[in-house]
C-alpha cells in the first residue's frame, strides 16, 4: 500500500518525502485535481494526504471522493500555518453521508 501527499507548499513535500513519502506540490484548483486523477490511477495508493491549503482549492470534490470511494483513505494535514477547525468538517461530513447530526 502507498501514500501520496498533495501539498501546496515544498516544505510540507520534502518533510513527508524524508518519512518515504511521494508527493507533489500544487497550487491551482486545476492542478490539484490533476494530481488526484494521477494518484487515483495507481491501484496500490492506500492513503491520500492533502494539506488543508491544497484540499481547500478542490473542496467539494474531495467530500464526493470521501463519501463514495472506498480506497484511498482521503486526508487532510494541517499545513505549516497551523489547523483549522477539523471538528467542523469531520461532523459536516457525518451529517452528510447518514443525515445524522452531531
């Protein structure tokens, strides 16, 4: 199983490629979902990691990802300005995929 990091930034890129793991820097809406085709074409990817910055350019069709691929695993990483509030996004998401709210 590999992993993949979408970043849109080259600090975040080089410190996950210290820990093995490939990736790409992005920084348009265009580029980003470019990227996530690519990834998505490799049938051994367990594991998609996006910075919250590059996952924000493609926001809704990320949560489409979420709620209806079974593999990869879709994540965000809090980029090097710090996280957002994930609790938000996680109930968002629940509330979403069974209407159930938090």
């Amino acid at each position: 199983m590999k992993m993949y990091l979408i970043s849109d930034n080259i600090d975040t890129q080089i410190g996950m490629r210290l820990a093995g793991v490939d990736g790409c820097v992005a920084h348009t809406a265009d580029e980003v979902q470019a990227e996530i085709k690519k990834a998505l074409a490799d049938k051994e990817l367990g594991i998609l990691v996006f910075t919250e910055k590059a996952g924000a350019t493609v926001k809704e069709y990320l949560r489409t990802l979420k709620l209806t691929l079974h593999t990869p695993l879709i994540i965000e990483i809090p980029d090097r300005h710090g996280s957002r509030d994930i609790a938000n996004s996680i109930n968002s998401l629940v509330q979403e995929s069974i209407g159930l709210k938090l």
